[in-house]
C-alpha cells in the first residue's frame, strides 16, 4: 500500500486502519505468538513507510469498547483510563497522540459493526 501511495503526486486521501496507518513501526514483545513472523518482532507499517511530515493520521479510538468486523466480529475493549478522563465530555473528539504513534486519536463512546 506504501508503495502505491508513494507514486501519487498532489495530496491524496487514504484510509487504513489502527496499526496500519501508525507512523512509526509496532514493536512486538518476544511473547507475542506473531514475533516470529517479523524481523526482531518489527512490523513496519504504511504509515513508517510514508514521509511523517507528508501525511496526518488520524487513529479512531472507542472509550466504551464496542465490536467490529474484520473478516469475523471482534470485541474492542473499553479503555479505563481515557474512559476516566473523557467520559464526562462531549464526544466525539479530537485530541493530539501525546505518544506521537499517530497525530490524532479521535476518540468515539463505542464501536458498532453493520453487516
């Protein structure tokens, strides 16, 4: 997907998900079972591949947790802390990744799937 996004010229509009459009690598921990399948447990995502300072990412994140679909449903776990410190205001909204991992979080109250 990099690649391809590297050929366009102009701005351009793409969307990926969470770990996918993160702009530095994920780092596994040598427990995790897909270790093995990375180098030193390194997975590069589009979003490494791409200049950082070119593109803006924006990671939606559900407080209450939720479910969606990617290829069966899945469970997404309610986040205590943001929960904590978000609950009582208005949602959604925008908010900086102080980790830098992407430029925004946009937090949501809950993820739904539709079939």
């Amino acid at each position: 997907m990099a690649k391809n996004l590297k050929k366009i010229r102009g701005k351009v509009a793409f969307l990926c998900g969470n770990v996918h459009a993160r702009k530095k690598y994920l780092q596994l921990e040598k427990s995790d079972r897909m270790y093995k399948k990375y180098p030193d447990g390194k997975v590069e995502t589009c979003g490494s591949f791409l200049n950082r300072n070119a593109i803006v990412t924006i990671n939606i994140h559900a407080i209450n947790g939720g479910s969606f679909y990617n290829y069966t449903v899945q469970n997404y776990e309610k986040d205590d802390e943001l929960l904590k410190e978000f609950s009582k205001r208005k949602l959604p909204i925008l908010i900086r990744d102080g980790e830098r991992v992407y430029d925004y979080i946009y937090l949501i109250k809950i993820f739904s799937y539709s079939n």
